[in-house]
C-alpha cells in the first residue's frame, strides 16, 4: 500500500481493539485498464509483488494466503516500510505526467511509456536515486526503479530509456492519463512522495528533486499535498528514532 496505508489500517484497527492479519503489496497485482461499463482489459499479470504482513512475525501466513489465491509470484519483506519504500509508482508517474500534461488535458491517445524520452527519464532516474537514499537509511530491500521494470515486467535494456522502449514493446499500452486531475498526482504526490520525503527529513536527508515535484504540483493544482499527505505525524511515527519506525512498521499498532 501507498505510504504505509497499512500501518494507518493497524493504528484504526487497534483502536476498535483487534489485530487482523494485514498484508501490504508494493504495487498491484496486474497492470491493468477500465475498457469499458463492464469490462477491464489486463495488460499484464506481475512477475515478482513484494509483500509484508503486520505484523512481521506472520509473514509466512501471508505468503501461503496470498500465493494460494494469486500464485508463486511474491517475496516476502521484513516489514511493511520495506514495501511503502520500494512502491515505484511515484518515480515513473508524477514526472513523466508533468512532462506530458499537454497531451493529458487534450486527451490524446499516448502510451506514457513511448513518451519517456531520454530527458524525461532523466527526471524519472533523478527521483529514484533520492528515493534510494531513504532506502539505504532504513536498511530496507534496495530496488531501483530499472530493476523493478526488469523483476516485474522482464523489461531489457541497459538504461532507462531503454527499459521503458522494451515496457512498451511488451505491453504495448496502457494509455497515458486523460485528464489533468489524475490519480498519477492527485494520489502519488501526497501518499508516497510526501512520504518519501517526510522519512528523508527525519533522517536529516535532502531531497530536492523530490521537493520541487512536490511543491511544483501543490502549486499547479492548487492543493497542499504535503498538508494531505502521508506525514510522520499522520502514520503515528512522529518523533520516533529510524529504529522505531522500522519496528513500528513491523509490529503495528496494540489493540
């Protein structure tokens, strides 16, 4: 889940005093589209969702759950910060869709992947690389976002552009965002880069590409994102060391 999702779902069921089994997944389970009233079109079914459960210590029962509905397709974490801090939706959403958002509000039929240019996935790279900063801070599983395209997609290619070619050789779509208010920021923005950067702060780590996308669009779409968004305050971590958020993200919340 975004931003640790999960962990705000702990803090709420603590407070009706029960602890379910909560299992939190880097990303979706298919790369899929709305085609119409009715139907979905899949585009593809995820080779490798990093999974982690709240608490930690019933991870294989999460990994039996959830392989038994979706198959042998995951790989489990220690704990669920690992996942909120490896979901690389952010990267390749918000700076891309920036980048295009003439063809978002004229409603052009654009795959977003042919439209990652080598200057775009520049930004994209330049936002991952501070996002792998937190990651090395936590100690949490490092993936790049070139890795996750290859794990998840089996994209080829040296560098990003390349692997985004391959994305869209592969999958051949999904189309781009039609519309200005999109999810690609109106959800990414708040729930994982203001996320990203609310552990960087913590931890005394700069990041101002991240910061720039996040005020450029707070500004652009005339919200505060970071007043939305997933905050230390807002997930119950406020003024806990690096150590206590990692076990807090493993442990949950007491009932």
């Amino acid at each position: 889940m975004t931003g640790l999702s999960s962990l705000l779902l702990s803090r709420m069921t603590a407070k009706r005093n029960v602890a379910p089994l909560i299992i939190d997944a880097s990303t979706s389970l298919f790369t899929a589209r709305k085609a119409g009233p009715a139907t979905v079109r899949i585009l593809k079914i995820k080779d490798v969702i990093d999974i982690a459960a709240i608490p930690a210590r019933r991870g294989a029962e999460a990994m039996m759950r959830m392989s038994a509905i979706y198959g042998d397709r995951f790989r489990l974490e220690p704990n669920a910060l690992a996942v909120s801090l490896n979901n690389h939706n952010p990267v390749y959403h918000v700076p891309p869709l920036l980048c295009n958002l003439s063809r978002a509000e004229r409603q052009e039929s654009w795959m977003i992947w042919e439209c990652i240019t080598p200057g775009v996935a520049k930004l994209v790279k330049l936002a991952d690389d501070e996002r792998l900063l937190v990651v090395r801070h936590y100690g949490t599983t490092e993936i790049s976002v070139a890795d996750y395209f290859r794990q998840a997609h089996g994209a080829e290619g040296d560098d990003l552009p390349a692997i985004f070619a391959s994305v869209a050789k592969k999958l051949k779509g999904p189309i781009g965002p039609q519309a200005f208010d999109h999810r690609f920021i109106t959800e990414d923005v708040p729930y994982a880069l203001v996320f990203f950067d609310a552990l960087a702060q913590a931890a005394g780590i700069e990041m101002p590409i991240t910061r720039n996308l996040i005020e450029l669009t707070s500004a652009l779409y005339e919200r505060d994102f970071v007043a939305e968004g997933h905050t230390l305050e807002r997930l119950g971590l406020s003024g806990l060391s690096s150590s206590g958020i990692i076990d807090k993200t493993m442990n949950g919340f007491a009932a």
